[in-house]
C-alpha cells in the first residue's frame, strides 16, 4: 500500500492569490497562481523585480498566508510541512545567527532534529567544504564576506538531504566562478539526493543550466506567463554550458521573459 504522501507533488499551489493591503492602495502580489511541482523535479521562477517571486516562496514555506487559493507540501497543508521541517531554505538574506560561528549555524537544522554530536561535526565538515569554507568555520558571520555567509546559509540548507529544498537568489551575492560551481555542486546533490528544488534568480543561463522548467512569472499582478520545459536530461555538468542546445534553451526562456521577438525570417 502506497500513502498518499508518496505520491503527492513535492508543492501543490492552486488558484493562489496575494494581496497585501498598504495605507494608498492594495498590491496585487500574485492572481491566480497554479503550480505542481512533481517530486524530485528541478524548477526556477524568474521574472521582473516586484513580480511575487519572494512572496510565492514565502507562501509555500509557511511564513506568509494565501489571500485566497490553497498551497501543499508532500500532500500536507503547507503549515503541517514547515513543523515537520519537510524542507531546507536558502533565501535572499542569508540569515544566520550572528552569535554563532560558520559551524554552529551550518550544524542548527541538524540540532533540531537532534542528529548526536559527532555525527554532526562529521556532517558539517562535509558541508563546509563542499561550499569552500573548510578553513573558517570556527568565524563568525560579521567576519565573512556576502558571499560567504551565503555559501554557509546554502551548507545549512543542504544540510539533512531534505526532500525538498526552498532557495530564492542564493547565488546572488556570489561571484561569477564560485557561482558557477555552486551551480554544478546543487545539480548534482539535487540528482544524488532526489531533492525536488524550487528555485528563484535573475539569470537566464542559470535557470536553464539547473532546471527541468522554467517558470516564467510578469509582475502586477503576479502571474506565471509561461512554462518554458529544458529538456537536457540529468547530466548538468560544465559542459553543457557550451552546448547548442544549452543556448537555444536560453533563447526560449528570454523571448518568453521578453515577449516574442520580431520575424526576422519574413525580412530575408
Ligand atoms: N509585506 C508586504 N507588504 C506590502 N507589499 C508587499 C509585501 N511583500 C511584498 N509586497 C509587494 O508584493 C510585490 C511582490 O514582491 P516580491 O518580493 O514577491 O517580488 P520579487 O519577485 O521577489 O522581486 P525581486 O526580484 O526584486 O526579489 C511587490 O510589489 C512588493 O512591493
Ligand atoms: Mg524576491
């Protein structure tokens, strides 16, 4: 017998929409948003700044509620998944506890579930050097960079092999090379692990390089414009980069951000 947890998408939004009322006027966050996420699945949100990106994270991570429409997790209300801790967050602050050192921020989810000491510490080192941050972890985060503190919010993200990972613009405060690595490094820990992700950024090549869809939002009120498929199968690897089926992706999901381009066949 199967439950119905099993099969259940890893997010269910249906008929989701956002308001938020302000002293001049209410702002249309998100109308009518549908979105199924299968589990394991791989998708990025990109659209124009304003467009309810953030705010549909935050619905489905339970820390802002729906005006009207419903949001599950693994086939749970959204609040029941956020106490059962059903999945990692990396958002746009890093937010980290700025009282405890690279580690002890890195080791908290794995606290909380009370993962034994030992265990942790092993767990941790692991973490810290899959995000390069072997050589700091007795730091604290006003010692680090941006861009470190958010490689050590994504480690802690990462760190129960949860089944689904919640991440809006981790990669946003790093630089170009690390970026690209910490790509390849989610891809693959997303396959091995068969974590579903729903992902936020503002860069085309990275939504196309880590995702199955990309979704495809317009601003006021939030909508999803389009669902653009990347069909380049379960190897992301450096390569793919430089492939031509790697930019013609590219080039679907920025006509669909920019409208369709003019016919420049007919010209000829
Ligand atoms: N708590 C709030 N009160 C009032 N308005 C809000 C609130 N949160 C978000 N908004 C508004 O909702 C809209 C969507 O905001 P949101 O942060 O989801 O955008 P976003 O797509 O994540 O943008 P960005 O790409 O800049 O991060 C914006 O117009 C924003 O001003
Ligand atoms: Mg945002």
């Amino acid at each position: 017998m199967t439950s119905p947890i099993a099969t259940a998408p890893a997010v269910h939004v249906a008929g989701v929409t956002r308001e938020f009322a302000t002293k001049t006027a209410t702002v249309h966050a998100l109308a009518g948003v549908d979105l199924d996420v299968a589990a394991g699945e791989f998708i990025s949100l990109i659209g124009p700044s304003g467009c309810g990106k953030s705010t549909l994270m935050r619905l489905i991570a339970d820390l802002d509620q729906p005006t009207a429409g419903t949001i599950e997790v693994f086939g749970k209300p959204a609040a029941r998944a956020r106490l059962d801790q059903d999945y990692g967050i990396a958002f746009q602050q890093a937010g980290l506890l700025p009282w405890r050192t690279v580690e002890a921020n890195m080791a908290l989810p794995l606290e909380l579930h009370g993962i034994a000491p030992a265990k942790r510490k092993a767990r941790v080192a692991e973490l810290a050097a899959m995000v390069g941050l072997s050589d700091f972890t007795e730091h604290y985060p006003d010692q680090l960079s941006g861009g470190m503190q958010q490689r050590v919010a994504i480690a802690r993200a990462l760190a129960e092999d949860a089944k689904l990972l919640l991440m809006d613009e981790p990669f946003g405060a790093l630089d170009e090379m690390t970026r690209e690595r910490m790509q390849t490094e989610l891809a693959r820990i997303a396959a091995d692990t068969g974590a579903a992700v729903v992902f936020v950024t503002h860069s085309i090549p990275e939504a196309v390089f880590l995702s199955e869809r990309v979704v495809v939002m317009s601003a006021r009120p939030g909508r999803i414009a389009e669902i653009v498929d990347v069909p380049l199968g379960a190897s992301r690897t450096e390569s793919l980069r430089e492939a031509p089926e790697f930019f013609e992706r590219v080039t679907a999901v920025r006509e669909a951000l920019h409208g369709a381009p003019t016919e420049r066949a007919n010209e000829r």
